[in-house]
C-alpha cells in the first residue's frame, strides 16, 4: 500500500504515513488512540520499527514547526514506553539523537523551553538504560558531550518548573529566551577509558557518600537560614562547602569521562545533578544575601541611623528520621577532593 507516495518516501509505508497524520500541525491535540495503534504496528511488523524511525526523522529534521515537534516529542515517548527492544535501540543511536534532537537545540529553532527540556529529559532518561539489553552507549557519550559543555539539564519537582536555564548550546542565544551561565567546561586530556577493579570501586562510593553528605549539609543549611537573618557560623561552612564542591564536581566530570563501568557511570551523573542543584541553590541564596544587604545599607544611609543584625541561632541541620550525620571538616573535604583525583589517574 503505497499512499500515493514512492515507498522510498519514509511517509510511503503504513506506520510512515500513520506519523504523518498523527504529527501534523492541522492536529489539535495528541490522539493517544493512533499512537497506540502507530506502536502497534512498530511491535507486530518487520520494518516497523526501521520504517517508523525514518519517518520520526523526517518530521523533526530541519523542522520550525513547533506543533509538529511537539506531537512528535509525544509520539517518540509513548513509543520509547510501548514499544520493544528494537524499536529502542535505533532511537538511542547516534544518528537519531545527536544528529536530529540535540540539533533542535540550536536557538535558530527558537523551541519553547518546555519542549527543550523534554528533549534533555529523553537524552537524560535514555542514557541510564533499558530493559532487555538495548545498547545506549551512544546516546550516554552523547549526554555526557552537553554535560561537558554546560548544558543544563532539567531536574524533577518544582525546581524544574521555576528554574531559569534553557538548553541552548550556542554562546549566542537569542533575546526572547532566558539564559544562565553554564558551568565551566572542563578540558579532559583524551585518555582512553578505564574499568575501576573492586578496591577502586569500593573506594569511590566511600567517596561519592562524602560527597553526598556535603550536599545534604548544603541544602539542610539553605533550608535553616534565611538571607538577612543568617546564622553566621553556618554561611561560613557553607561558603567552604561550596568551594570544596566545585572542585569535586570538576573531578566527577573527569570521572565521567573516562570510567567504563556502567553502574558507576550512573551513580556519578546523579550525583554531579545532586551537586549542581546544590550549587545552584548556594548561588541564588547569595544573590539574595547580597540584595538584602544593599537594600539595607541604602535605608540605613538614609535614616542615617545604625542598627545591629540579629542572627537568630538554630542547629546546623537535623537528618531526622535517620541518624545525625557528623560535619565533615574542611580538610576532610580537601581529602575527598584530592582522593577523587586519584582515581581518574
């Protein structure tokens, strides 16, 4: 069954010419029904699967249509969720995720932020893998490439509603979507992969824990202070937990770089995501810190009249229901630091 099209034409096959239909601008909302039925037919037929990516392609390729993009985006994750192994394990490829998503990324598609960041969330989903043995080594280098280049991934909650970034890529983003520094990129010699041995590994969740207990220190800390009415003692830790966490989060991207091991590659990307929304939680409490103080100064120079800050005193944080966690000194943190160091040698 042609559909009028040459089959060469990825619309020309049943699945090709049921995407079309189902992505089409004219469309007022997704028909969950027909993308039922388009996985269906990826799951029941032999080219399904193939003819059903060259269609996907299609549509998103070169496309500034942003309904149509988003149709697609909807379609792509009910099939990623319905369909089997081998349907996966052609969108996880290279070709289909760098060379057509990441490419919508570029601000000359001027792409909703919504629909920016649910791209970041298929490439940050799909790089921890799936059942049934589909390969997605290449969709992880491809999510590890935008780490090292600052890319802002989305995080889960309300943070990820109200947080300002965008998924641009370009250093020249333009005016009409907002934008947020990106994380320095971190230049790693190309040294080829390893694979940590057992007393590695183990000495890296001893310390990918410190690291966790400093980000849970971090935002126990944020959650006890509020800017203008700090505890002093606490904005001191926090500003050298701060600075100590910078440079282990530099380390992780080392790590992530050149470590083999799936399982380990896994629990580094959550954790550099614990660590950079700690980080920026750090920031913006300065910001707001800094506000405070100018707008005071500025009432106090007008009334010409001097008032000492009262610091309410509060514990430092409380891990309740699970047992308190001792702070960790700054030279204990400088030895996590140099100890993750050691292991990207």
């Amino acid at each position: 069954m042609s559909f009028g099209k040459s089959h060469r034409d990825p619309y020309g096959t049943s699945v090709g010419h049921l995407i079309e239909k189902a992505t089409f601008a004219g469309v007022q909302t997704e028909d969950w029904g027909q993308f039922l039925h388009i996985c269906d037919i990826i799951n029941t037929t032999q080219d399904g699967p193939k003819d059903a990516v060259k269609a996907l392609k299609k549509r998103i390729s070169k496309n500034y249509n942003h309904k149509e993009i988003q149709l697609t985006l909807s379609l792509i994750d009910m099939c990623m969720q319905n369909c089997g192994p081998r349907f996966q394990s052609l969108i996880v490829k290279k070709e289909f995720v760098k060379d057509n998503l990441v490419k919508l990324l570029n601000p000359r598609y001027n792409l909703p932020l919504d629909i920016q960041n649910k791209i970041l969330n298929f490439i940050k989903t799909w790089s921890q893998g799936f059942p049934g043995g589909v390969d997605v080594s290449e969709v992880k280098e491809t999510y590890l490439d935008l780490l090292k280049k600052g890319v802002q991934f989305p995080t889960s909650g309300s943070e990820a509603e109200t947080r300002p970034e965008t998924a641009q890529i370009s250093s020249n983003p333009p005016t009409s979507v907002p934008s947020a520094p990106a994380l320095p990129s971190i230049v790693v010699p190309k040294n080829p992969t390893i694979t940590l041995v057992p007393e590695q590994i183990g000495k890296l969740h001893s310390e990918l824990d410190m690291v966790k207990m400093n980000v849970r220190v971090m935002s126990a800390i944020l959650m006890e202070n509020t800017p203008g009415s700090e505890n002093q003692e606490d904005i001191e830790l926090l500003q050298k937990l701060y600075k100590t966490s910078r440079e282990m989060q530099e380390r992780i991207m080392d790590l992530l770089v050149v470590v083999e091991n799936e399982d380990i590659t896994v629990e580094l990307i959550q954790v550099n995501e614990d660590l950079n929304n700690a980080l920026l939680g750090y920031e913006r409490f300065a910001r707001n810190q800094q506000r405070i103080l100018d707008q005071t100064m500025h009432q106090e120079e007008a009334a010409n009249t001097t008032s000492g800050p009262s610091a309410p005193s509060c514990d430092l944080l409380d891990l309740s229901p699970n047992p308190p966690t001792p702070r960790a000194s700054l030279g204990e943190l400088s030895s996590v630091n140099a100890q993750l160091s050691d292991l990207s040698k």
